[in-house]
C-alpha cells in the first residue's frame, strides 16, 4: 500500500463521510501527506524512535 493510495482512498471515503467526522477525515489526509512530505513511505512498518527530533 503507498500513502498515495491511502491518501485517494481516504478522499474518495470523505465524499460519503458524515458532516460531523469531516474535521477527522480532514486530519487523517494531513497526517499521511506530512508522511509522504518527510519521506516515510511505510508508517506502519517504520520505527518512529529513530527519526530526526525524537527523544
């Protein structure tokens, strides 16, 4: 799965979202194209302790 897939599935999902998770809808698009942006293209299978900035 490449996060360019999850971010067309998840705008084709929002089209028939409920007024009222929008906002949600909205942040889980953000969350995955900051991922892409950064270069992470497997978030599940990436260890987030060892990226730049974690404590």
């Amino acid at each position: 799965m490449t996060n360019e897939k999850v971010i067309a599935a998840l705008e084709q999902v929002k089209t028939y979202c409920s007024p009222s998770y929008l906002d949600e809808m909205n942040y889980a698009i953000a969350v995955i194209k900051k991922l892409k942006k950064e270069g992470i293209e497997k978030p599940l299978e990436t260890d987030f302790t060892v990226l730049r900035g974690s404590k």
